[in-house]
C-alpha cells in the first residue's frame, strides 16, 4: 500500500487521470513510497527546494534546531545525519559542514572576529590558515600574531586587549611537533572572553579528546571551545571528497558560528556527505593500520644516515613526543624527514622524491594511497628547533599499503639517493 506526500493541496490517483499532460503527470505524481526501509547507509538526499505542507508550516518550520526542513542549504536527513555523527566522534553537541577543512576555517574566523580584534595563530599552523589572516583578515581589519606553540610563556605572552581567538594546532602542520595543550588551554583559562579552536584534522577525534584535555582544580574536564576537521582527509578516507565540520560544545558559541555559515550560504552535495557517511564506520580500524605503518617506517628512517631528523610525535626526540605521551592514545598516519642542504641539495632530494613509486606525489593524505611531498626549511619556521635551517623536508603520508613494501619502495629511493 502507497502513501501520499502531506503538501498543500495534495493530488490524489484520481486527479492524476484527469491531467492532459505526461510532462505535468510526471512531476506531480502523487505515489510515495510506503516507509519502513532500513538498511545500513543512511539514505541520500538531494535538495534545493523543501516542501511545506501549508502555509502554517512555511511560517513555523525551524532549521535552526533541526526539528524541521526549510531549504537544502540548511539541512537535509542526509547532512543532518552526517553533522551527529561527527559531533560524537569529536566529543562535541554540534556541527556544521563546509565545502572544506579551510572553509571550516575561514568560517570560524569570520564569525568570531570583528574589525579591531586580534588572532593568535601557531607558528607551525596549516599553512593555508595563516595566509587567510595575512590576506582577508588584514584587509578586515582583523590583525594577528604568530606564537610558539611548544612554549605556554610564549602564548601567554602575545595574549592582548584585543585577542578574540586562538588557533591550536596538534600535531604541527608538516613538521610534527605536538604541543602541550593543556599547557596552553590553563593560559587561555585566564581569559574567559577569548575563543579557543583546535585544527584537530590530525587526530580525526580518534587521538585524543579535545573538549576534555585537562582538569579544573575541581576536577572537572576542560578542553578546546571549537574544533575544525578536514573531513577531505581520514573521515571520507578515499582522498575523493573535500569538506570540513566545525563542532562545538556550547550553544550560544554554535549559533554565531550557525547564523555565518547561514549567511554565507556554506553547503556540501549530498552525494560527498553520503561518501563520509559510508567512510566513518571503517574509520577507527583505517585510522589505527595508518598508526601502526607509520611508527614502524618512522623507527625504519632513523636508521638512515642521509636523514638528519626524524620528525615523528611517537617517536622519542620528535619535538613534543613528552606532550604527545601525556595527551594521545594514536598518531595517525604521517611522518616527515629532514635533510639538510649542505650534505643534500634540494636538487637531491627531489631526485630522491621522483624516484619514489609507490608514494605519490601529491597533497592531502588520509586515504588509501601513500604520498610524499617536498618542502623548503628555510622561512618555515619562526621557532623551535627548525627555525633558521637550510634544508628540504620531506613528509610523508602512509597509506594502506603493505609496510613492507613501502619501506622498500623507501629503500630504492635511497639507493638512487647514494647513487
């Protein structure tokens, strides 16, 4: 037996014999599908348009609190499902979506800060992040200062009148470094009016817990006020989707960053949405196969002569390893390596990198295959041990792949290297 759509005015079979047009029947037909129908993917749907029953409907239907549908832009079972389950793997209540991780980003940015405020960003945060605040932000208005993120003092320190927000960033994008972040959070804890966001794209929310990293004196947890995920990255875990979630924990703070993203008409496609879905149950077992490659290739580099560090945050000299100790139960599936330019010129090492064929050259990571990519030292850092240095490095991002066969994939690149 069918149902009926419940829309205004609703046609019945009947109605449906008295039209003079196929094209008209076709897109008024009346028959629904009856319901019932579970299976293990959530459904996918695809919206611009949302129907109202009635004009009472059209005048009271709420998205804001996702007890009802108005516009695709705004919600669709499919997004709605997608944003919950994301809010329980990082810990948070809520979530919203972005065509990016620097969407996400830049949503957060422009929802928190106003003409006259200031943002202090990690030296070693997400590259394309700090050029969101030398670009957009400065023409804003909006200024910012870089602080050392492996140092509580040095954040304490740039803390101002003017700070709004703060970046946190673990591991460091590229070189690794994992911070002390409840370091950090017991300095930002002395200035309630200041937003904390953890880039947590790194730890998927499987590493670590952000809302909770620390403790009051009373015992109770205390963590990060936002946190922003590249979902292009492990959750899709097909390297074929870009999008980005922004989670939150605090109902006022969700509703500025909901009423930007409303006003900036943020949305994804449904058919990305369903590609996360689909990917997030394998998510922990794919997160914890990177985990365990990569520590082994990382203990597998420092046996090489050609590399002067490896930067790995479970390995012990890795910048922040103690940190990464007191706060992480994983590391996910990225190691990087050094090499300095009077032993090994840019030139070699990219020679190094092109003779690689298993790990692809290529941005991103998260996904099945593995990828390396090459960067310049010099001007990366302000502080820390990589500040100043001349040299390439070279991360990267392990894949599904047998370690075996990666690590010798790795070896006859060095061979060639020595060669």
């Amino acid at each position: 037996m069918s149902t009926y759509a419940s829309t205004s005015s609703p046609m019945s079979m009947g109605d449906l014999a008295n039209l003079t047009d196929v094209a008209t029947a076709l897109i008024h037909h009346p028959y629904r599908p009856p319901g019932g129908f579970e299976t293990v993917q959530p459904g996918v749907h695809k919206a611009s348009t949302v129907l109202f029953e009635n004009t009472a409907a059209l005048k009271t239907r709420q998205w804001k609190d996702k007890s009802g549908y108005t516009y695709g832009l705004h919600g669709t079972p499919t997004t709605f499902t997608l944003e919950e389950r994301l809010a329980t793997l990082e810990g948070g209540l809520q979530t919203l979506l972005a065509p990016s991780g620097l969407a996400a980003i830049a949503l957060v940015d422009m929802a928190l800060l106003r003409a006259g405020d200031e943002v202090l960003i990690p030296d070693n945060a997400y590259g394309p992040g700090k050029d969101f605040a030398r670009g957009e932000l400065a023409h804003w208005g909006i200024t910012h200062r870089v602080y050392d993120p492996q140092n509580p003092a040095s954040l304490a320190a740039q803390i101002a009148e003017r700070t709004r927000l703060i970046w946190l960033e673990a591991a460091g994008s590229v070189t690794l470094e994992f911070p002390d972040l409840p370091g950090l959070l017991a300095v930002t804890r002395a200035h309630p009016n200041i937003v904390t966001v953890l880039d947590n794209t790194w730890g998927a929310g499987l590493a670590f817990d952000a809302f909770r990293l620390g403790q009051t004196p009373g015992g109770a947890p205390f963590g990060v006020d936002v946190t922003i995920h590249a979902l292009t990255k492990y959750p899709s875990g097909g390297g074929d989707v870009l999008m980005g979630a922004v989670v939150t924990r605090d109902a006022t703070l969700h509703h500025r960053l909901k009423m930007t993203h409303m006003r900036l008409g943020l949305g994804v496609g449904a058919n990305d949405a369903e590609l996360v879905l689909r990917g997030l149950p394998s998510l922990a077992v794919r997160y914890a196969a990177h985990d365990a490659s990569t520590r082994q290739i990382a203990q597998w580099l420092t046996q090489q002569p050609e590399v002067t560090q490896v930067l790995h945050p479970a390995l012990p000299g890795s910048p922040g390893h103690a940190h990464f100790l007191q706060t992480c139960r994983a590391a996910g599936g990225l190691v990087s390596m050094v090499f300095e330019a009077h032993r090994h010129p840019s030139a070699q090492v990219e020679a190094f990198v092109d003779a690689l064929k298993l790990f692809k050259i290529g941005y991103s990571w998260g996904g099945p295959l593995s990828l390396v990519m090459p960067y310049e030292l010099q001007g990366m850092r302000q502080f820390g041990p990589l500040a100043g240095q001349q040299g390439t490095l070279v991360r990267l991002a392990v894949g599904l792949e047998k370690v075996d066969d990666l690590i010798a994939d790795l070896d006859q690149a060095f061979v060639a290297l020595r060669g």
